[in-house]
C-alpha cells in the first residue's frame, strides 16, 4: 500500500512537472560557490560561451562589491505542490541571453555523456532539456528525487534533495574550461578534476 501510494505521489510529481508553466520568475541573484578547496569558497560562476546560445557555469572570482557577475532566475510554477518547503519548491534555473536584437531566457539542462557519471549543466534555448532544480531553505540549489536505485528492488521514497555538485575540467564540443558539473549517483566522479563544491544563490 505504502509502496503504491509513494509511486502515484512520484507519478503525479512528474506529470506536475511536465505539464507545469514555469512561468513565476524571482528577482536576480548571483550563484556563489561554497568549497573546503579556497579556491573556489565564496566565488561567483559566470554564463559563458559553448555553442550557438549555449551557456555553461564557468568559474569566476570572488564575488564582491566592485564585480560584476552574471545573474541567474529561478522561474517556479504557481501551482505546484511542494513536497517538502525546507528542500525548497522545484523549477528552472534561467539565464537570460543578451543578443543585439533580442533577450532569450533560457532554461538549465543537464547534457549527459551516457559514458560518464558527469554531466554538465548548460543553459539552452527550448525547456525541452531542462532539469528542474531547487534552492533549499538555505538558498543550497539541489536536485529532487523519489528513487533510491541502491536498493533492491529499486524503491520510491520521500523526496530526497542531492547536492552532488563539482566544478571540473569540462570539454562540451571542443569549449574546454573550468565548469560546474553534477555526478550521477553516490559514487566520485570519474573525471579526477572534480572538485566538491555547494551552489548558494545570493539575492542581487
Ligand atoms: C521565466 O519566466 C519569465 C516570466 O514569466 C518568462 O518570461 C521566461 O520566458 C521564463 N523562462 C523560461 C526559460 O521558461
Ligand atoms: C567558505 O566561505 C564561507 C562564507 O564566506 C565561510 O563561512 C567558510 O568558513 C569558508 N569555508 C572554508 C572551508 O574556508
Ligand atoms: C573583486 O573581485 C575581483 C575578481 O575576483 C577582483 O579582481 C577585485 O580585486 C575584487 N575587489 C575587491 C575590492 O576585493
Ligand atoms: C511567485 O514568485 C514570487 C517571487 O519569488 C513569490 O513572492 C510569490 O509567492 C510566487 N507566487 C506563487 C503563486 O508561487
Ligand atoms: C523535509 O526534508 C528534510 C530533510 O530530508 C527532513 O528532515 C524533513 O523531515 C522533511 N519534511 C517533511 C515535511 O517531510
Ligand atoms: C534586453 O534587456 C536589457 C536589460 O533589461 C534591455 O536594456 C534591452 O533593451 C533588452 N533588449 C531587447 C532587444 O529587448
């Protein structure tokens, strides 16, 4: 029963997802890195170059005063149920891309390499790739799920933040540079540059 009851809650959270508008925007913030490594503790990322419209996470300086870093959205939906308020409400992380003529706001995916454990997030023009995420009562962006796969049988539980977030040596289409990354599953990332970091949004 139990079992049952939990799947149709993650059934129900998927079709939410996929049929939700994520149209409610916040105000601007910037996306500051939490580390043990002080290279990167209390650093900003910056959208940079990886194709046509396509954005990555890139490593920036510290953020201070006289900086001036990109700025991020979180674009939820105004009628999703939110499972647990302290993992904070799912949504999209957007960018907004600044062209001559035009303003595209685009929304975070994550590109898998189906032969690594890392994959990479980038900011693209269709919500078709996107991966919802959420900022937690802490402002800790972190990603939900309902699957714990490390058990057998593989068992719906209550949803679950991960923050499995590194920046690493990333080369999506020839761009190499040091990026933010997300590592699937409890296990290191196999790239060796990974370095473990947390992703805190600060207000603007
Ligand atoms: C985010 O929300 C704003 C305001 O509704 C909207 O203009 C924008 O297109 C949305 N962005 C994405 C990527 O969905
Ligand atoms: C990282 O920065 C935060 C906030 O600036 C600080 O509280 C924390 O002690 C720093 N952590 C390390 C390991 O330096
Ligand atoms: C602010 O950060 C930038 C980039 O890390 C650095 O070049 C600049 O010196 C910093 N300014 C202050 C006042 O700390
Ligand atoms: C929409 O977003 C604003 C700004 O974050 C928030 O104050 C408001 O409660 C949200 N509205 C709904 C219906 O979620
Ligand atoms: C929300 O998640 C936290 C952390 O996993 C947990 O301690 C808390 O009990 C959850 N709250 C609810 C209402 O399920
Ligand atoms: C894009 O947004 C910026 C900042 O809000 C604004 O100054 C500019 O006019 C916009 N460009 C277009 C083409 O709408």
């Amino acid at each position: 029963m139990k079992h049952t009851t939990f799947a149709l809650a993650s059934l129900l959270a998927l079709a939410s997802t996929a049929l939700a508008q994520y149209t409610n925007q916040s105000a601007p913030f910037y996306l500051v890195l939490l580390s043990k490594d002080g290279k990167y503790n209390g650093t900003a990322l910056e959208a940079c170059h990886e194709g046509a419209g396509i954005e990555g996470l890139c490593t920036g300086g510290l953020l201070n005063t006289t900086a001036g870093y990109s700025t991020f959205q979180f674009n939820t939906s105004s009628n999703e149920f939110v499972q647990n308020a302290t993992l904070g409400a799912t949504g999209y992380l957007t960018y907004e891309l600044r062209g001559g003529n035009f303003n595209e706001s685009e929304s975070m995916g994550l590109f898998y390499n189906p032969a690594s454990n890392v994959a990479l997030p980038l900011f693209e023009p269709s919500d078709e790739n996107a991966t919802p995420v959420a900022f937690d009562s802490e402002g800790r962006m972190n990603i939900q799920s309902y699957l714990d796969d490390t058990v057998t049988p593989p068992t719906d539980v209550k949803v679950t933040a991960y923050y499995r977030w590194y920046v690493c040596e990333s080369n999506y289409e020839g761009y190499t540079y040091e990026t933010l990354n997300w590592v699937m599953g409890k296990h290191k990332p196999e790239n060796p540059s990974c370095c473990q970091v947390n992703v805190v949004r600060q207000f603007a």
